[in-house]
C-alpha cells in the first residue's frame, strides 16, 4: 500500500493497513492503541521518538 503520508494519524494508518504496525512497533512505537496515536500524525510520532521520518515514509510504504 503506497498511500500512506506523514500528515495521516497512527490510528488511520493502521485502519488503512494493519500490516504496518510491525514496522511502526520496530521503530519503537509501542503505544499503537493509546490514544494519542488517534491524533498524532505519522510525522509527529516520528518527531516525538527521534526516527527520521523519510526512512518512516520508506518503511511504512514497502508494506
């Protein structure tokens, strides 16, 4: 799936593709249920954990 974009939350990428949160899990994004992940954006969370969000955008998008 290659539609995923960094300005999308946690909670509709995982809607859209549950087979992602192994990649986001890996990253080091373990709240994947909590509810920030709702309304924090892909590119947020990358900020928040310190994870380059182009290699994110890489990963989450060979899924």
């Amino acid at each position: 799936m290659n539609n995923i974009t960094k300005d999308m939350t946690i909670g509709e990428i995982l809607r859209a593709n549950p087979a992602v949160a192994p990649v986001l899990l890996s990253a080091g994004m373990h709240c994947l249920g909590c509810p920030s992940a709702q309304g924090e954006t892909l590119e947020e969370a990358a900020m928040v954990h310190g994870i380059d969000i182009d290699a994110l955008m890489e990963a989450v998008n060979a899924v």
